[in-house]
C-alpha cells in the first residue's frame, strides 16, 4: 500500500511526549517524520492501514490526511462556477 501524508494532532497535555510519539510512529513504518511541537502537530507519511493503530497512541487526539489549502489574494477573483 502506498504511504500517504497525515496530520497527527497530539493532545494539549501529552505535549511533552512528542518525542514518544515519534519513537512509535518510526516503529510503524513512518516515513518523512516533521514536527512543529509547539502546535502540538506531527507530520508524516503512513500507509492506510496504520492510521488506526496510529490514532490508537497513547497522546494522539486525530489522524487526519494532508490537504493542500490554497489563499487567495486579496484581488484575486474568487467567484467560481
């Protein structure tokens, strides 16, 4: 199964153990691991079928699958059909 881009929201009190979190997710198979700590945010590819052991860490408030988001400018046309 290809790996895909998830988010993984880590829960406001188990903050401080990231670093866990990331031991078990490399356990797992996680590719391409980035973190931004202080959001309580960890980035990383994972197969379909290890998002639910995933979501099922101890610390781990959701998965959810990487999307782009795109901003417009402020003069950009925005209306669409």
């Amino acid at each position: 199964m290809e790996p895909a881009e998830y988010v993984i929201s880590i829960k406001e009190e188990s903050l401080d153990s990231i670093p866990k979190i990331i031991e078990q997710l490399n356990s797992l198979g996680a590719t391409n691991v980035k973190t931004l700590s202080s959001l309580g945010i960890i980035i990383a590819f994972l197969t379909k079928d290890t998002v639910d052991v995933v979501s099922k860490i101890e610390g781990v408030a959701g998965v959810e699958p990487s999307r782009d988001i795109r901003i417009s400018t402020p003069n950009e046309n925005t209306d669409f059909i």
